[in-house]
C-alpha cells in the first residue's frame, strides 16, 4: 500500500498539502517545515506509542527500514527512549522527533516531525483531524494484517502561480 503526499504550500510557519491513497485523496494535512522529512519513500511501521497508550503509524527513517534491517513491528529505538510525558491529548507536543502520522490541529508550537492528518482551514490548521486519522489508521492496519508494505511518497507539488509567470515571458 503505497500513500503519497503532495506538498502543495510551503512557509516558514507550515507545509500544506494532500494525501493520497490509490490515487483517490483522503484528507489534508500540515507539517511543521522545521522538521519535515525531506521528499522520498519511507516505510511506515505500526509501533505501540507510549506516549498515546496506542498503536500508531510512524514514518521509519530511511536508514532504519523495518523491511530490510529487521526492526521489530512493534519496537523501535526511538520509543524506546522517548520521555513519558504526565499529560498527552492529540495536540501535545512529544519530547523528541518522532515522525509519524497523528491528528492535531495545528503546527505553530510542534517540533516532533508529526504529519497532521485532517481537513483544511487555514495555512498550517486543519480541523475534523481525529476523524481524518481513524480512517487512515484502519486502512494502514488493514493492509499491515494482509502482509503489505505500507510505504509512505513524499513529493514538493508546487504549481506556478499564473500572475507571477506573466513578467517572464
């Protein structure tokens, strides 16, 4: 199962942009461009968060695939230590980068290398997240229980605005 996310709006507040699965887009979402991974293809791992007392899908770095270096589904060594934080709601920053896909409303205060699933409002905002992320969870978990890869595609679609390719001609 490969899910691609096409960056469409970048500043130095937030990255927008959209996710697709099968072609078909699912949802929004918002990055904070401090920590955002560079464009490529990541395998994502479904790994028990402590953090949130869940499951979630986290976005393997490249050179710690769980395909090919024999990371265990359900452990990996920035879990393991990651400080437990007293209080944790889906807007809560986590105590290091951890780059996975979670609801959330917003990127203004996060500094984890989260990728924000939900609808758009406004640059960097997005609402209805919890929904948006329980439904791509299931897809992923789906797809993990039948033996698939579940690989992630990051790609920076930026489409020229019209106005400004007007003086180049």
């Amino acid at each position: 199962m490969n899910l691609i996310l096409y960056r469409k709006s970048f500043s130095p507040q937030a990255i927008s942009g959209k996710l697709y699965i099968e072609g078909v887009a699912i949802c929004d979402t918002a990055e904070n461009p401090t920590t955002a991974l560079p464009p490529g293809v990541y395998p994502i791992a479904i790994l028990h968060c402590h953090q949130y007392a869940r499951r979630m899908p986290v976005i393997v770095p490249q050179n710690k695939s769980p395909y090919t270096s024999g990371i265990s589904p359900y452990s990996y060594d920035a879990c393991i230590t990651c400080k437990k934080l007293p209080c944790v709601n889906h807007n809560t920053k986590l105590p290091q980068v951890c780059h996975m896909l979670k609801p959330g409303n917003g990127v203004c205060t996060r500094e984890d290398g989260s990728i924000i699933l939900g609808t758009y409002i406004c640059h960097g905002s997005l609402k209805h997240s919890k929904d948006a992320f329980n439904g791509i969870f299931e897809r992923i978990r789906k797809a993990a229980q039948r033996g698939q890869q579940i690989t992630l595609t990051i790609e920076d679609y930026v489409t020229p605005i019209p106005s400004l390719l007007s003086n180049y001609k």
